[in-house]
C-alpha cells in the first residue's frame, strides 16, 4: 500500500513539474511528414518518442505492389558532422504492411538510413526498389525525396506513435 501511495505521490510531483515548466501541452507530440513519389512515400517523424526518424514504404499499387518480398536500394546523400556531403548506398528488406496497403520498413534513424553514424542532415534519398528480378527504379531515373520536399509535405501531430503510424498508412491509401 505504501508503495502505491508513494508511486501515486510521484506521479502527481511529476506532473505538477511538467505543468510547471511552461511547456505548451503538445511538446511530446510526435510531427510527421510524409513525401509521396510515385508509388513510393517517405515521411518524416519528429518529435517524441520515434523522434528523427524515417520510414519508407512502397505503395501495393506500384507495380511491384502484389510481390511476396522488397528490397529497397536507397541512395542516401547528407551532410556529416565531420563536414563535407557524404553519399551511401546500401539495400534495405521492407516487410509487407499488415493493413494490406503495401510494403513499409520499421522506423529508422538517419544513421541507420546512411549505415553511418556520422550522418549529421539529410539532403536527399534516391529510392529503387526490387522483387526477385523485377524492378521498379522509375525508369532508371530513381524516386527522388530531397530534405526540401518536407516543407511541402502532408503533416500530421498527435501525442501517440499510433496515430502518427496511422497518418503514413492513409498516405500508402492515397
């Protein structure tokens, strides 16, 4: 009981501090902006929890959209905290998204993007995207999502991750 009482205390302490502080009351909200190229999305998270972090999706109405796996090659170009742009290129498996509406990777950070830790902004991701021998790499041209397009992009706030996965989902509808 004791430690009930105690638990209940803190929590009340606690939230008088975070009242105290100023803070507007969606300071913990997670921002997310979502890019679309053709069949691929790109959205941004901010914020929260999943702050800084990206995730990236293949549409099922892009044409590799009925294929049992996809793997993305993602072309990640970014400023590095020791200066200069640095340009990677690695392969990512996206799982297919339980909802039916595509394919899409867990949330990443820019250093998991990149496969470098001294990955400081992005500029731009080129995206291809393959199942088996079956490309879709806009016609060799590559879907393209600069740091910029984020600007413009659909956005969406809200205090939980749910919401926010939610958002992206109804992006992969569209």
């Amino acid at each position: 009981m004791k430690k009930i009482i105690a638990a209940a205390v803190l929590m009340f302490i606690g939230a008088g501090m975070v009242k105290a502080s100023n803070y507007p009351s969606d300071y913990y909200n997670q921002n997310v902006r979502v890019v679309q190229a053709g069949p691929a999305i790109v959205a941004n998270v901010s914020g929260g929890a999943m702050g800084g972090k990206y995730v990236i999706g293949y549409k099922r109405t892009g044409i590799l959209g009925g294929a049992e796996n996809l793997t993305a090659v993602v072309r990640t170009t970014y400023a590095s905290y020791s200066g200069g742009t640095r340009v990677t290129e690695r392969t990512v498996q996206i799982g297919k998204e339980w909802q039916g509406t595509g394919f899409m990777t867990p949330a990443m950070s820019l250093s998991e993007l990149a496969g470098d830790g001294d990955a400081a902004q992005l500029i731009r991701l080129e995206l291809a995207f393959v199942s088996g021998s079956q490309w879709d790499s806009n016609w060799g041209a590559n879907y393209t999502v600069k740091s910029e397009d984020f600007r413009n992009a659909a956005s969406y706030s809200a205090p939980s991750e749910t919401a926010v996965w939610n958002f992206i989902l109804g992006q992969m509808r569209n």
